[in-house]
C-alpha cells in the first residue's frame, strides 16, 4: 500500500507533465542524480521535519501548497488536465483540516504528518479519494445553494411586496391630498 503511495510521489518528482516535476528534472540534471533519489531525499528530509514540532507547520503548508499553487498558477505548462472542481476540493479540505491545526497539534504529535498525508490521499494512490469527496462534498455544495437561493428570492419577494405596497400608498395619499384640495 505505502509502496503505490511512494510511487505516486516519485512519479510526480519524475514526470514532464506537471510543472513543478520540470523544475526537479532541470534541479536532477544540474546535480547529476535522478528524479526518483531526489523524491526519496524530500520524503525523508519531510518526514524529519514534520515530526519536529518546530518546523512541522511550515513544511506541511509548504509541501501542500507548492503542488497545488503551481497547478493552479501555471495550467499551460501541466498537461494533466485538472478539473476546476478538484482544485476547490484541494483548497475546501486544506482549509477545513487547517482551521483545526492548533488543536490537534497540541493533542497529536505526528499531526502535520498526518495532515499531509491525509490531504494527499486525495488524489495519490492506492486511495485516491478525489471523486468520492468531489461527488459528495459538490452535492452538499448545491443543496447548501438551493435553500441560499430559495431564502434569497424570498427576501426579494418580500422587498418587491413592500416596495409595490409603499408605491401604492404613494398613490393613495396623492389622491387624498387631490381629492381634499378639490373638496375646499
């Protein structure tokens, strides 16, 4: 199982598909090494800091922001094609799990480990949890934006009602006034 997971990493240190891989290969070529002993060093080098409680924050928002930013910044330079949707899934869940780091850093020890690696878990495999989350996570979306809108149109509908109503009593009182000034 760990082993598909690190296969996926050194893939993405190995492609010429997406963008931040080209960087490794041109860092690979300069240093005379292969892409794959290069992913092996960042793992390991990542896993030491993300179990030090000093370092781990950075290097977890690091490591999850890097990829993503890259994708998102530079799409023309990615041959992967990445559907909008999966980057708003990226971006709902770092955000989500990031709101709770005080409190688990405090309670789990290896919890920015864990953190990316739970993120990752998104699209690398033997998980690859992307289309679950995105069905799942996009209908809750278009409910949550189904009852907004009915909520909205109905405060317009009120606001249309009021507005009607005040013109109305507009007219009235200008046809009190017309009628009194007629009367005298």
């Amino acid at each position: 199982m760990l082993e598909e997971y690190f296969e996926d990493i050194c893939w993405c240190f190995e492609t010429n598909s997406l963008f931040f891989a080209k960087i490794i290969r041109i860092i690979s070529t300069k240093l005379k090494t292969r892409p794959r002993k290069i992913a092996t060093i960042v793992v390991l080098l990542s896993c030491f800091l993300l179990t030090n409680p000093s370092t781990a924050n950075s290097v977890s928002n690091i490591i999850l922001f890097v990829p993503v930013f890259t994708i998102s910044l530079f799409p023309s330079q990615n041959t992967i094609e990445f559907d909008s949707n999966d980057i708003f899934l990226y971006w709902s869940l770092y955000s989500i799990i990031s709101i709770f780091d005080p409190l688990f850093q405090k309670s789990t020890p290896l919890y920015y480990l864990l953190k990316v690696f739970a993120i990752s878990t998104i699209y690398l495999r033997p998980f690859q949890f992307r289309n679950i989350l995105k069905k799942s996570v996009l209908r809750k979306i278009d409910i949550i934006g189904d009852v907004t809108e009915r909520h909205f149109n109905r405060i317009i509908d009120k606001c249309v009602n009021i507005t009607q109503s005040d013109q109305m009593l507009t007219a009235i009182c200008k046809c009190d006034s017309i009628t009194s000034k007629l009367s005298k």
